[in-house]
C-alpha cells in the first residue's frame, strides 16, 4: 500500500532556483523512509511538499490514492505532520501545553479529547513533566520533542522530519530516533525524514532515498545503496563509518567480505566470526 506518491514534481523558488528537477518517489504505508543528500539538494524543499506547504509548479503528489491539491489544508495537516529542522520555527505558544494543544483545539474536539491527545503525545516523547513550563525555557533538544509532540497529537498516518536529529548531544540523537522507530514499529506511523546521519541509516531505516541536485539519484534498501560506493561519493556523502573500516580492510588489507557490514553489530558478528575461525586454526595447529 502507497501512503505518498511523488509524481515527477518540479519545484522552482522566486530567485529561479531550481530545487526539484522532476522528483519521483513512492512511500510505502507504514516504511521508515530516510532522504538523504548533501546540503542544498533539495531535501527541505521535497518534505515541504508532502503536507502542502509548497505546491509543485509541475507533477503532483497523491495521499492514498487521491491529489493534495484535492485536500483541504485541515485534512492535510491531520493526516501528514511535518516537524522542521528548526524547532523555532515551528512552537509559538507561550507553553508547552498550548502549543501540543493548538493542532487538537483547531480540529475542534472537546476539551477532554484535547487533554487526553496532549498528555498522551507529552509522554510518548517523555516530557510529561514539563507540560506547564514555558517554550522558551525549554533546552534546544526538549524543544524538538515538543515539536514532535504537537504533530503527534493530530495522530497523523505520516510524520515528516527535517534533520531531527541535528543539534542533538549523542544520547538526544538515541533517545530520539528510539522513539520514533516506536512510534514506527508499535504504531505503524510512517516515517520520512531528512537526514545527512548516514550512520544512522543502515540502523533504523527501512529504505534510503538519495537526493542530489533537485533529483532521486537512487532508492532501495540500506544494503543495496550502500553497496554502490560510486553513486554515494557521486552524491557527495560517504559510507557509516564503520563500513568505511570495513571497506578498507576489504580493499586495501585483502580480508575477503561479500556485503559490507554497515552497523557495528554487523561488523562484530563478522569479525567475531573470522576471528574465531583463526583461532580455532591455531588451535589446530599447536594441538597437531
Ligand atoms: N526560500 C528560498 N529561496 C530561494 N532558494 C531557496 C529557498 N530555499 C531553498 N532554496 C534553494 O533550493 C535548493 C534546495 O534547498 P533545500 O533547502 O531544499 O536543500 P536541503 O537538501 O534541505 O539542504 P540542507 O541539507 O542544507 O538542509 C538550494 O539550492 C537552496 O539554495
Ligand atoms: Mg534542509
């Protein structure tokens, strides 16, 4: 089942820059989809169009089968929530709780609805107890689970983040993507997010979208991306680090590796395995 279908949409700012050059790209109900892609490819722009912030001046984008342009903004924004890179431009409310509250108050529910939605939401991303403290007095990182909060509380289908991961000290960065590979696993929300975390990719995405110059250069699974080593350097970005090891211990140190490992515990397991082999050799050896 299709959740977005990105029609060969172009997009072109007042300045003439050209942002997308004809982007196509199916999201699948219920995926965790990362678009990845050097700075200024076009990234932003492409999220920005998923919940009708900007309209393509070519091409068009279905939600479930159906044109946005065919949505009322409240039926968009209901269904696909966006959170910015910047969570400023996103909470204007003097509160915490206001701001979570405002999407469910303009849906119109009733009061206990709206209680209900905002302390569920607050606790998804674990700021329940600051529900009454003041946005401003809220740390850059409690700020963007605020922000998520407040689209969450729509109970959108599809969440959209640009970089929510940028900012963030380590522990953020875990604490956060956890959550929403949750929010993905448990509750079956769809996820599309902008990233340049490339070591985060192969970890919690299901499938990684490569994005270079306003274009999809490729799509598919973090093995098979990543596995094109050309086409990643092409794009301007670079393997998870710990695939870089293991590819130069591959080409330059002759250890023969089908796959690259691309996580830790990937690498671990055939580390782990190739070492236990030698000793296990040795042990042969001595004992002969
Ligand atoms: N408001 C704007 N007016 C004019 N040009 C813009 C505007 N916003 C973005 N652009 C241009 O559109 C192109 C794509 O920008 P976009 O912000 O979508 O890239 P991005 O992939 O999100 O980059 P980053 O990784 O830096 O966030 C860039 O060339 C950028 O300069
Ligand atoms: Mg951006």
């Amino acid at each position: 089942m299709v959740a977005l279908q990105i029609r060969n949409i172009r997009y072109r700012y007042h300045d003439g820059t050209y942002a997308l050059c004809g982007v196509c790209l199916d999201i699948q109900k219920g995926e965790f989809l990362a678009v990845l892609g050097p700075n200024g490819s076009g990234k932003t722009t492409l999220l920005k169009h998923l919940n009708g912030l900007l309209k393509p001046m070519e091409g068009e984008i279905l939600l479930e089968q159906k044109s946005l342009a065919q949505y009322s903004s409240r039926e968009i924004f209901q269904k696909v929530g966006i959170v910015f890179q910047d969570p400023n431009d996103q909470l204007f409310a003097p509160s915490v709780w206001e701001d979570v509250a405002f999407g469910p108050m303009n849906l119109g529910l009733s009061k206990n609805e709206i209680t209900h939605r905002v302390e569920e939401a607050l606790s998804l991303v674990g700021m329940l107890q600051h529900t009454n403290k003041a946005v401003d007095a809220l740390s850059f990182g409690q700020k963007k689970r605020v922000c998520i909060a407040g689209v969450l509380a729509m109970k959108p289908e599809v969440l959209v983040l640009d970089e929510p991961t940028c900012g963030l000290d380590p522990a953020g960065v875990t604490s956060i993507m956890t959550l929403l590979k949750e929010l993905n696993d448990k509750y079956g929300i769809t996820i599309v997010m902008a990233t340049n975390a490339v070591d985060l990719a192969p970890i919690y995405m299901d499938r990684l979208a490569i994005m270079y110059q306003g274009s999809i250069l490729t799509v598919g699974a973090p093995v098979d991306v990543f596995s094109n080593t050309d086409e990643i350097k092409h794009a301007c970005l670079e393997l998870p680090q710990i695939a870089q090891l293991m590819q130069v211990l591959r080409d330059e140190d002759n250890l023969p590796m089908g796959n690259l490992p691309l996580t830790v515990g990937e690498a671990r397991k055939f580390l782990a395995h190739r070492l236990n082999g030698i000793r296990l050799m040795i042990r042969d050896q001595v004992s002969a």
